[in-house]
C-alpha cells in the first residue's frame, strides 16, 4: 500500500513538471509571435485607440 501511495505521488509531481514545460512553450511562442508581428500590432492599437477618442469626442 506504501508503494502505491509513493507511486502515485511520483507521478503527480511528474505531471507538474510537464504543465510548467507546456506554459513556458506556449509563452515563448507568444512572445515570438510579438516579436514578428510587433509593426503591425502598434499601428493596429494606434488606429484603435484614436477612433476611440474620435468618438468619445462626439459624444
């Protein structure tokens, strides 16, 4: 009984080991994607931001 309960805490702190692993691939993806697209991003969010203040002008 022993065994298995060490057994089947190996093998939870293992899968923890792996969500870390996958958080940090997607993140260097993310930042990644940022870096490529990192023009195209700020002129999206200045076009954004000024028809926003165009419109709360005219309200």
């Amino acid at each position: 009984m022993r065994e298995l309960r060490r057994l089947t805490r190996e093998f939870l702190q293992e899968e923890d080991a792996v969500g870390v692993v996958e958080i940090i691939l997607i993140l260097v993806v993310l930042i990644g994607l940022v870096m490529i697209f990192k023009d195209q991003l700020t002129s999206l969010v200045k076009n954004i931001l000024s028809k926003i203040t165009k419109q709360s002008n005219s309200i």
